[in-house]
C-alpha cells in the first residue's frame, strides 16, 4: 500500500461548522481565497493533507481553532 491509500482516521468537521453558521462554500471561497474545489475535496473527506495556511485561513474565516475543523476517529 502507497502512503496515498493507508487510510486516516482524521475527520473533517467543516461541512457542519459552515451549517452552524448558515455559510456556504462559495461564501467561504470569497473569505480565504480558496477555491470551491479545494473546499469541496475537504469538505467531502477526500483530503490528504491540508496546509496551515489553509487552515489558518478556515478557521479566520469560520472563528475556530484546528481542533472544532479537524477531529480523529476512535481506532
């Protein structure tokens, strides 16, 4: 197995966090400069790996820490 098939247990949480806030992806593109896509890819768990300035621009946005974004699945 390649180290882009082990799987993760990490988890986003971003799709709730933008529910929390009656925001959407497009609305969260316009605010950190991302793009749908990559949004999108995050949001949908498809993500390998995420930048800290990328999250640092979600949580800016999102007024939240790596923690409320990201969380780790029980073994």
């Amino acid at each position: 197995m390649s180290d882009d098939d082990t799987p993760h247990r990490v988890v986003c949480r971003l799709g709730a966090l933008l529910d929390d806030r009656g925001m959407t992806l497009v609305q969260l593109a316009v605010a950190t400069g991302i793009t749908v896509a990559n949004l999108s890819v995050l949001k949908n768990g498809r993500a390998r790996a995420i930048r800290f300035s990328t999250l640092t621009a979600v949580c800016d946005a999102l007024g939240c820490t790596p923690g409320d974004l990201l969380d780790l699945e029980p073994a």
